[in-house]
C-alpha cells in the first residue's frame, strides 16, 4: 500500500474527507497494478495500469471541479491559488502518463507514484484543502482576502 489511510489529513468538511478517501484507494490499486507490470510487463498489464489511470484521471478532475465550483458559489478569496494547484497537478498528472503510454517506462510511474504524488496531496490537503474546508465550514477566509 503506497498511501495508508492514517496518512491523509482531515479537513473541515466531510464531502472533501470522503473524496480523498477515494482518491487514496484509487492511486493504492492503481500504484498495485504498476508492481505488478514492473514484475510482468506485459500488454495486459500495461492496459490495466491505463484503464485505472484514466479512471483516476476522470475521478481528480470531477474532484476538484467540485471544489472549484463551491469556491466560486461561495466567492473563496483564494479561489486562484486553489484552482492553479488543480491545474498544476493535472498537468502533471496527464505529462506522466503520456511519457509512460509512449515509453513503457515503468520506472516513470514508480517515480511519480513513490517520490511525488504522495507528498504532494498530503501537502495540498494540509494547505489548500484545510483553508478552503474551513471558509466553506465557517464562512471566514483564514488569509484575510
């Protein structure tokens, strides 16, 4: 398991809590089926890492518009930062997997999965989400914007 359960923080709101939880479920099957080409590369198993990815891609993107469009709704002073965090990821979600599709390079993945990807959503919940969990809990923008 890449990412356990006790690692992700929780924030104010239980609709983002929940949607992390998936998330992490999500990159753990996805990062199992990565150790299991990386011990079997096989065409198979390169579409089943695909076939996830893409789901995983589809999942953030509904994920954070859902969070994009309650910071518009409620007028989130932030809402810029947030979003260009979003935006950042899924460039770089999408910049990985179009270098592993092209090169079969497992090691791409493993690196993303294991040295990046972690880091940066525990650092994006304990930040971004955390703010933005407590604005839409309370209403108060913590920044002072």
């Amino acid at each position: 398991m890449l990412i356990d359960k006790t690692d992700l923080p929780v924030v104010a709101m239980d609709f983002m809590n929940d949607v992390h939880e998936e998330d992490r479920e999500i990159i753990n099957e996805l990062f199992e089926l990565i150790l299991t080409y990386e011990n079997d590369p096989t065409n198979t198993n390169k579409e089943n890492i695909n076939t996830k990815y893409k789901q995983w891609t589809q999942h953030t993107i509904e994920h954070f518009q859902g969070e994009e469009i309650k910071m518009q709704e409620l007028n989130f002073p932030p809402y810029p930062i947030h979003k260009s965090d979003h935006d950042k990821a899924l460039a770089q979600m999408d910049a990985v997997f179009q270098e592993w599709d092209s090169s079969s390079d497992v090691k791409i993945l493993k690196m993303y999965f294991i040295e990046t990807l972690p880091t940066w959503l525990v650092h994006h919940i304990q930040t971004m989400d955390t703010v933005t969990a407590s604005f839409f809990k309370t209403g108060l923008s913590p920044c002072n914007l």
